[in-house]
C-alpha cells in the first residue's frame, strides 16, 4: 500500500533533491528544497523483505512517478543496500569519520532519470571483540551530529543510543564512529511477547504500565542473570506478585533493563568513563521512552530524537558534500 501527498509545480520546481528510508518493512520518500525542508511526502509497505533483487526499481519508480526527473539525485539510506536489498553495497570500516561517507556513496545504474545514491553501512568492533555491523543508522548518527550541531553543541561526545528490533550503542569522538555495538534487544522481546509461555494466554495493551516496566528493570540489576529474570515474568504472575496486565511490560523492562546494565558493564570494562552528556537516544516515541526510564534508574539523563528526523537530517548533510 502506497500513500502520498501532491505536489504542485511550483513546489516541485523547488525541490533540491529526494530523501528515500528504505528499510526491511517499510519505504518512505521525502522531496527535499535546498535548505532541507521537507516539500512532500510518499509512503510504502514495500520493504525489503518483500522484494527481490529485480523488483527495487520498478516499485521506487511507482512510488515516485512525477517526482522522476533527471535534477532531481536520489539518496537512499537503510536495508536498501544489504544484501537481499537492491544491491549490495559494502561496509565502510570504522573507524571513520561519519561526514566522510558522502565520498564512499554507491551510484546505481538505473533505467530511472534520476542518479541514485546508496549510503554504505558500517563495519566495526562491538564490545566482545566480535565484528559488528549497521545499515541506516550511520545516516542517522550523522543525523544526530547535526541536529547537536544546530544547537551549538558540537564538542560533546555523548554515547548514542538507537533502539529497534536491533539496538545500537555508539559513541562518536570527534566527529569519529570508532566502535560500536549491536543487542538484539527488540527481536528478543518480540519473540518472547509474541510466542513464549511467559506471557501466553495474557492480555496486551499499546499503552506502557509504567509500573510494571520499572518493576522488570529493577529485577535485571539484581543478582541471577538474565535468563533468571525472564522465568520470573512468569513465576512472579503464577504466584500473584503481578497482575496480568503487567506482565508484558514488566518483560520489557527485563530485556530493556539488561541491554542498559550491559552496556555500562562493557563501558567500565573498556575504561570507558559514565556519560557524562545526556544520552541521545534516536528512534521511535514509544521505544525511546522506555529506554529513557532504564537510563533514569542507573541516574542517567536522556534526550530523545525521532529517527524519521535523523535520516532526514543525515541524507540532508550527505546531499549537500555527495551532489554529482
């Protein structure tokens, strides 16, 4: 399912150049003017896990219709380019210096008039020594180092934070991604959410208990480790410690809450000293706000980016140094 917004001519004939967050569920364009303000809009359900190879083109080209014109370069950030994307581009390494990626753009050969660009992800180092890898949200670092930058705040260091089926933890020196980390924090819960016997036969809701979250995130800073804590979802309802309508949430704080104990652990281990700077945390609404209250319980300040705005914002920077 598509769905768009017109476009006059004079607004059109504004237009600097098209930003396209192409993920695995999801497809969305932006016509952006020379200052990086969004002109209009276009959405799609054609994510990557829905298409091969051969099929990118034809639904971008649908997708996009009279906004295809020959001045008018594409850049595209996101699974777009993994592999079973369009094409595959490869990982830049870290380190690297987030604004050095418009040089390392991957131009696609088309029958579109437009020139299309890939964004690279990134290859690094996660915590345990292990490669690491990201796609979309290099474009939304640069996003945030931007959006730090409007406000004048170019000489904080602060760790990244950017929750989703995976979450990434990120801290940039000096305008440097030198490493960085994956949990497969969201996938987890999802699966557990959706099909364990922890929460089997309970109700759902889409408004968070708060309560209930804080409980699951005090319970992943106690002793017994994390497969531990999750039985206790269930033991703790079974034996009336919480309602039914908790228990969801409270796994969420569980999962959330040992994703940030985690991460501090790793921090100490390297050496590496407590934020200082409020933690930036780039996503959804919903999502960041619960890793606000996790943050908030180890006395961590938090500030919240939404990630459309990140993309945005990074494919704005990137436009601007990557014009062909």
């Amino acid at each position: 399912m598509t769905s768009s917004n017109s476009v006059s001519h004079s607004l059109s004939g504004n237009a600097s150049f098209i930003a396209v967050d192409w993920g695995t569920t999801n497809l969305r364009a932006f016509l952006m003017n020379q200052h990086g303000d969004i002109q209009a809009q276009r959405d799609s359900d054609q994510g990557m896990l829905k298409l091969g190879a051969s099929e990118f083109e034809a639904v971008l080209a649908d997708l996009l219709d009279d906004w295809l014109t020959t001045d008018l370069p594409i850049y595209m950030a996101g699974m777009v380019g993994s592999r079973g994307g369009w094409q595959e581009v490869p990982y830049q390494h870290c380190p690297i210096k987030l604004s050095d990626l418009s040089e390392h753009l991957h131009w696609l050969k088309t029958a579109l008039p437009n020139p299309i660009a890939i964004v690279p992800g990134l290859q690094g180092e996660g915590v345990a020594g292990y490669h690491d890898v990201m796609r979309g949200e290099e474009t939304q670092l640069l996003g945030a180092m931007d959006w730090l930058e409007a406000q004048g705040r170019t000489e904080e260091a602060p760790v990244f934070c950017l929750p989703g089926t995976h979450c990434k933890w990120v801290q940039i020196q000096n305008g440097h991604v030198t490493q960085f980390s994956t949990s497969i924090t969201g996938e987890l819960f999802a699966r557990l959410n959706d099909e364990s016997s922890l929460v089997k036969g309970l109700p759902k809701s889409d408004v968070l208990n708060e309560g209930a979250f804080n409980q699951g995130v005090l319970a992943s800073q106690q002793g017994g480790g994390i497969l531990h804590h999750l039985f206790s979802a269930r033991s703790r309802f079974v034996c009336g410690e919480l309602a039914a309508d908790e228990v969801r949430d409270y796994l969420s704080g569980v999962v959330i809450g040992h994703d940030v104990n985690d991460t501090l652990l790793a921090f100490e281990a390297a050496s590496l000293s407590t934020p200082e700077s409020p933690v930036v945390i780039v996503g959804s609404k919903a999502l960041s706000a619960r890793y606000a209250l996790a943050l908030a319980s180890r006395q961590l300040k938090s500030e919240f980016l939404d990630a459309s705005e990140a993309s945005i914002r990074g494919l704005k920077r990137l436009a601007k140094k990557g014009a062909k």
